[in-house]
C-alpha cells in the first residue's frame, strides 16, 4: 500500500481545481482516481452501485469502481443549464 503526504492547502486545491489541470507537476484527475483506488484498498466494503459526488468525485468513484469490481453509475446529476432568474428578467 502506497502512502501519499499532502499538504493540506494542495486537498483543497484537488477538490476545487479543474480535472485537466496539473498542480506542482501532479495531474488532478490521475490523482483523484488514484485516491479512490487506495480508498479501496484501505476501506473495501460491498456494494451494488459506486457513484461520485459532487461532479470532482467522479474520478475517485471510477478508480474504487476499477478497484473493488463494483460497478460505476451515474446516481445523482446535476442541472448544469443555467437559467437568468424570472427576478433578473423583469428587472427593467
């Protein structure tokens, strides 16, 4: 079992940067699989559905997914249209 120290400003940095984004040479997305993966192994318990929440936690999700051979699903989505409230509209 692989042991990783971060520093506690890079956790939020992890949970709050975009997946595609590279922080002090580390891939976001690779690691956030990685954890979900050595949340696995650390944690492993049965299951029938692996899901990620909120929309960061997807990766995790698919690395315990891969890890504990429980499958990965789509449980809980988010609305991501955004639509001006009727306030705004009517503002003139």
């Amino acid at each position: 079992m692989s042991e990783i120290k971060v520093p506690i400003h890079h956790l939020n940095m992890f949970t709050l940067a975009r997946p595609d984004s590279v922080i002090d040479g580390i891939n976001v997305y690779s690691s956030r699989h990685e954890a979900g993966r050595l949340l696995y192994e650390q944690n492993p318990i049965e299951a029938d559905l692996v899901i990620g929440v909120p929309d960061s936690g997807v990766p995790a999700a698919i690395g315990y997914s891969e890890a504990s051979g429980i499958p990965y699903g789509a449980a809980l989505l988010k609305n991501k249209v955004w639509e001006e409230p009727l306030f705004y509209r009517h503002r003139n």
